[in-house]
C-alpha cells in the first residue's frame, strides 16, 4: 500500500503524520488513527479512504466540517489528487505523497560584506567607528573647551539607541530561527546610523563641489529611505534564510513607523519647494577645502549671469502667481 | 543796586514769559474756533458689517471739497476697495462717503474728495523756525475733536523722508490731521508719534506736491492705485540708492577686510559681536547696519528697508573642519519681512564663486517680486570668503521693496571697495 502523510500546522508548528493503512479515522475522540486537539474540531472529523489507489476525504462533522482545496464538502465521500490542502474546521492540513519533492536546502551562505558583518572583529570595529563619529560629530559642532566626560554624555544617548536597534534587530532572528544572531544585528545596527552619516557628509562635499544641494539632498533622502530597509532586509535573508522579497516585506514594515516620520519631513521639504517660501533657497556649503567644479568669475561676470538667471526665474513665478490670482478673483 | 537790577530783570523776563503764553493761549482757542470747522474725522468702513474699520482725521485744503489725510488712515481701503468704503465724520455728527482721489505712499499722504463742501479750505504755509509753537488738531482714540499745543523741532536730518520732529503728544486717531503754525496755517500733517511728546509730522510741502499735480488734472482720480504706489516706492527706493551711490562712504576695518560702514547720514550701524567668554575657541565680530526708514504699505506690509551687515569670524585653536562647521553654520541669511505668497514670489537665487578684493567668496543674489506692485523687488545679497582655513568672513545686504538692477550696482559697487590687508 502507497504510504501518504497527513501535515498539520498547529499554531505554526508543523506535525506529520505518516498513513500507511486505510481507512485512517481523524478527531477529538481517543479511538481515532489521528487524533487532533483542537476544540472546534469534532470527536469524529473526518477519514482519509483509499479506494483501488483513489483517495478519498470522507467528511464526519456535522459541526465545522471540512474543506477540500478551499471548498467546502459534504458527508459523501470526495476523491482528492495529492498533494491537497485540507482545512479541518480552523485547523490547516495537506494531505501529501512521501515522494513528493521538498524544497532545495538553503546553503547557510557567507558570501560577500555580509560575511564580513557576521565576523565579531568587524561587528565590533563597525560599532567602535560609529560610536567614534558620534563622537566626532559633536566634537566639530562644540566651538568651546569641554571635558571628555560632557561629550560622553552627549553621545551616550545615541549610543543606547544603536545598542538598543541592534537588540531589536537581533530579536527578529530569535522569533524566527531561535537563535541570537547578536554579531551580525550589531553590525546592522552600526550601519543604520553609519551609512545615512557617512551619506551625508559625502552630499554635503557634493553640494561645495557643484554648488548646488541638489545632489546632496537627493543622496541624503536615499539614505533615510533605502538604505535602512536594504540593510534590514539583507539581515533578515542572510539570518533567516527567507527569500528577499518576504524580507523586503517585513523589513519595510518594521520600519514603517520611522518611514512615516521620513515621508511627512519630505512632504513637508516638498510642499516648502513647491509652495511659498519666506526664506530663500541658496547654495550655503562652506569647506575648508576649497575643492569646487565652478571657477572664480568677475563680479561683472557675475552680476551679468545673476540678473539674467534671477529675472528669468521671478518673470515666470510672477506670471504664474498672477494667473493664479486672476483664476481666483 | 545789584540786586534791584536782577529783581528787574526776573520780573521783565518773568513777563515776557507770561506774555508768550497768553499770546499762545489766545492762538490755540482762535484756532480752535477758526480752523475747527475744516478738520473731520475719516473712516475706513467695511461693507459688510458698516462699522469703521480705521479712524484718522482729514482737513480741507485747496479747495471746499478736497481733504488730504494720511496714506495709512485710508490704507485698507487703498488696498481692497471691494471690502471698504471711506466716509467722513463731522463734529456735528454729520456723516457722507469720501472718494479718493490721490496719494504719496513714500510720505504717507492721500488726498480725498467730498461731493459736497466742507468748510474753509486751509492754507500751506512754510516750516516756522525751530522751536515755533505749533498746533496738532486732530479727533484722538475716537474721543472728539482735540488741538494738541507743541513745538518745532525741524525736520529729521538722519531720516530719508523728511518728516519734521514735534514736541507735542500726538495720540492714535490724530494721524492725518493738520500741524498749524500760530497764524494758522498748514505746515504739516501728524503721522506718527514715539510717545512721551515725541511725535513726527509730513511736512506740508509733499503735500502741495500732491495738490499741484492734482490742479494740473483737473482732481482727476488715480485709476490703477497699485502701479502708482510702485512707481512712487521705486522712484524714491532708486533716488535713495543713487544718493547713497554717489555719497562717499566712510569705512572700518573688520579683520583682514575694509568694507565701506556707513553708506548715508540715514543709515546707522551698531556692533552686534557676541561677547567672548573664555572657554571660546573661536572669535566672531559683528556690524549690522540699517536705515531707519521703511514705507507703510498695509497693516501687514512695510517696505523700503535697507539693511547690511558684516560677520568677521577667526580661530587659532580650532581645526579647519572643526572651524568651518561654525562658519557654515552663520552662512544663513534671511531678509526681514512681513511680505506673504499674496504679496511676492519666491526668491530665484543664483550663486556662484567670484573675485572680490584679490580673494574668492561664494556670492549668492536672490531675488523675489511683489506681485501687486509691478517693478519692485526684495533682493537679498550674500558673500562668504572661502579658501581661508581659519578665516571666515560674511556680508549681507538686503533690500525690500526696491528696483532690482539699482540694489545690484549698490552690491556690486560696496564689493569693489572691499580691500584685503594681510
């Protein structure tokens, strides 16, 4: 007699039972073959029949009764091809051959930086290279003498925050793997704050080398809303061995509440640049290293190219403002 | 003997002074009686509700039915004529609608027609001496007719718009209303007051400026209001740039720069340096200069301004990056108006790298129209020195209300006159 397996998913655990003689009784009731503790389940359920090679769901329960691939049976018996999915009242089953094909083993892979992210050396260089730029950072922007006990103060917050991410981070292995991935969630977590600096102060070069912000404001949005749902992701795939576009999903939906902070600050930019501004928007970078594509002109020169490009500018707003009034009165 | 000849002298000047003040007193109750008929109340009404929405005072002049009166008193209606009416208010209480007919924002006066007549037209007389008394009448906080005694102070040498300086109180409600001289002529209109018998008139000769042109006319009404403000805020914004072009200018020295300081007697500057403490690592000083000048367009809107200033910032101790982190930080300027999206557009700016006194600065024009008042613009001028590790240096001049190309050659003009000195 061909062997099958009955696969049942209670509360996420998966069990499998192996069906060698038929007919197989299922339910509450301790005479059953199967017996399947779930109250909304009956004490007789269900059996599985094998006639001449043809199997056959034979439903029992009056009650929540059962379900053959989403449709609903009644008490007769109905022929079913492997594999089948069964929902026995709230309970899912699939009802599968033993020589049914499973899917290819996932190499625990340490390809690329990601390896390098997994490795405690680099996991705590990441975080000591952060940490030091939290430093930095508040070191260039106190133009007084200040002990180094007040900058560790100062830096400390965001040092709990990072440690705290990582822990977050960390705990998504733990739900999904059981396993504490601590190393590589650090080093995510260093790259979280690392990468949209490290975004910033190479726009911020930008804006002196084109003076313009345009591009430095572009690679600053790019920071705030990729790169953290990419690193995220990339965890979650390496760590949990999903595929990418679940991991997309759940990455983006953990970071869905910082994401819907960083779309109302980019609306609000947006609205300022499309709507009326009081204070005027200009190239503000200063560097001490006056490394820039623009070459020095002539005030004359200037002046010339500044008036043309002013007037041009102001005669269009000025045209559509007052279109916009005459629209309105 | 001695002190018989000083008992005389006491009592000779103690009666000229008695005299004085009677003859003063004996002015103020003629003119009371006299020149009261031709002063009214003038009253910006909204068509909606009928209740006043602004109060000043008007008087007759030139002619039985022409008022002149502040520009600000009849401002609301100047701006939305659909949304108010102007009226007049007598002493007896006798209320009809005015139409105006012309004004001078710049000095803020208007002129206003009465379809019938109002009284005896005053006269314009000259500016009497310093310290001539002089009489402000008026209808005060609503509370009635008032003539407020004080004196001459001549006309304000440090100011751009002339206005005469009165000792008197003026109090709101008053403005508009006419400054007698003791034989009880007109000699100027109350505007404005600081308070404790500081007060400030438009001498009447900007007024006969306004009457001559309208005699010219016919009293014919100005028709598009809006191009005739423009064109008189830019006629005086561009006469005030080319005096302050053609002046010659003093200078400072603020670090390794002189820049020009004061531009015109109607421009002050201050310093503005914030005092070092120790643990500083870094010095910056400060100069900001500006006229004192603005024009009153509407309750919300004053234009005219002219306002510059000068940051110098240096170290020793900090690291270049530390150090340009700071000065990056200062290079933000604004320009302080009240103007919103109904008034201008947005600022068009355009920044590039140029040659100032041997040196390069990052230099930034920005400018924004006003979309009512055709020609004039706010124009917002930045230079910051660059390739200096541990030297930084701002300049920012900005105007409101002004003839683009004229606040340019002003820019361009001050930046040529920048020297650097080792």
């Amino acid at each position: 007699m061909e062997k099958v397996i009955l696969e049942t998913i209670q509360r996420g655990v998966h069990r499998y039972h192996k069906i060698d003689s038929f007919p197989v009784t299922i339910g509450r009731a301790f005479d059953n073959d199967i017996i399947l503790q779930d109250v909304t389940i009956s004490p007789h359920h269900l059996a599985i029949l094998n006639e001449n090679g043809a199997y056959q769901i034979h439903n029992l329960s009056n009650e929540n009764g059962t379900k053959v691939n989403k449709n609903k049976i009644g008490n007769e018996p109905v022929e079913v091809s492997l594999p089948a999915n069964l929902q026995i009242s709230g309970l899912k089953a699939r009802l599968l051959a033993t020589d049914m094909k499973v899917e290819e083993t996932r190499v625990q892979d340490c390809s690329g930086l990601f390896c390098i992210f997994s490795s405690p050396i680099w996991a705590t260089l990441l975080l000591v290279v952060t940490i030091a730029l939290f430093f930095v950072d508040r070191y260039l922007s106190t133009p007084v003498v200040k002990e180094p006990l007040w900058y560790l103060s100062n830096v400390l917050p965001s040092v709990w925050v990072m440690l705290g991410i990582g822990i977050l981070i960390a705990s998504i292995s733990r739900l999904s793997t059981h396993r504490w991935e601590v190393i590589p969630a650090i080093s995510i977590a260093s790259l979280i704050f690392l990468v949209p600096q490290v975004f910033e102060y190479i726009g911020h070069f930008m804006a002196y080398l084109f003076t313009s912000d345009g591009l430095g404001s572009w690679l600053k949005n790019s920071a705030k809303f990729l790169i953290i749902p990419i690193l995220l992701a990339t965890f979650i795939v390496k760590t949990v061995h999903s595929k990418w576009l679940p991991a997309i999903g759940v990455a983006v939906l953990a970071y869905s509440p910082f994401l819907a902070y960083q779309v109302l600050g980019l609306v609000d930019e947006l609205s300022l640049m499309s709507g009326f501004s009081k204070v005027p928007s200009y190239s503000h970078t200063l560097l001490p290293k006056d490394i820039r594509l623009n070459k020095t002109i002539s005030l004359e020169q200037f002046a010339k190219e500044a008036e043309k490009a002013t007037s041009l500018n102001v005669e269009r707003m000025l045209k559509k403002a007052k279109e916009k009034e005459e629209k309105e009165s | 003997m001695l002190s018989k000849i000083s008992s005389a002298l006491f009592l000779l000047l103690f009666s000229t002074l008695l005299i004085t003040q009677a003859q003063a007193e004996i002015a103020a109750t003629s003119i009371y009686s006299t020149v009261g008929k031709s002063v009214y109340q003038i009253r910006v009404i909204n068509k909606q509700t009928g209740d006043k929405s602004s109060i000043g005072s008007g008087f007759v002049i030139n002619k039985e039915n022409i008022l002149a009166t502040n520009y600000h008193v009849v401002s609301e209606y100047i701006n939305d004529p659909d949304l108010f009416r102007l009226e007049y208010l007598a002493t007896n209480g006798e209320k009809a609608p005015l139409e105006l007919i012309d004004f001078d924002i710049v000095h803020d006066l208007a002129v206003v027609k009465s379809k019938k007549p109002m009284g005896t037209p005053l006269t314009i007389a000259p500016l009497p001496p310093k310290g001539a008394i002089l009489f402000s009448l008026g209808n005060p906080m609503d509370l009635g007719f008032t003539i407020v005694k004080g004196s001459n102070n001549g006309i304000l040498a440090k100011a751009e718009d002339g206005n005469i300086l009165f000792s008197g109180s003026l109090n709101p409600g008053m403005s508009g209303g006419p400054t007698l001289n003791k034989e009880g002529h007109v000699i100027g209109v109350n505007v404005a007051t600081s308070g404790n018998a500081i007060s400030f008139l438009v001498s009447a000769e900007y007024l006969n400026i306004i009457l001559d042109r309208l005699e010219k006319n016919n009293y014919k009404p100005v028709e598009d209001r809006f191009a005739h403000s423009a064109e008189q805020i830019r006629a005086s914004s561009k006469k005030i740039v080319n005096k302050i072009l053609n002046n010659k200018w003093s200078s400072k020295h603020i670090g390794n720069i002189t820049v020009p300081e004061r531009l015109d007697k109607s421009i002050l500057c201050w310093d503005a340096s914030r005092k070092p403490k120790k643990d500083d690592l870094l010095r910056s000083y400060l100069t900001t200069c500006s006229n004192r000048d603005n024009i009153y367009v509407s309750d919300s809107l004053n234009i005219g301004t002219i306002n510059y200033d000068y940051t110098w910032m240096q170290t020793k101790d900090l690291s270049p990056t530390r150090f340009y982190r700071h000065y990056e930080k200062r290079n933000h300027s604004i320009i302080g108006s009240r103007a919103n999206k109904r008034d201008v557009t947005n600022f068009s700016c355009h920044t590039d790298f140029t040659q100032i006194a041997s040196q390069d600065f990052k230099t930034t024009v920005c400018r924004r129209d006003y979309i009512k008042y055709e020609g004039l613009s706010d124009m917002m001028f930045t230079t910051a020195l660059v390739g200096k590790e541990n030297k930084g240096f701002l300049f920012n001049l900005d105007f409101t209300g002004t003839d683009s190309k004229t606040a340019l050659k002003l820019f361009t003009r001050m930046l040529e006159t920048f020297k650097w000195k080792k």
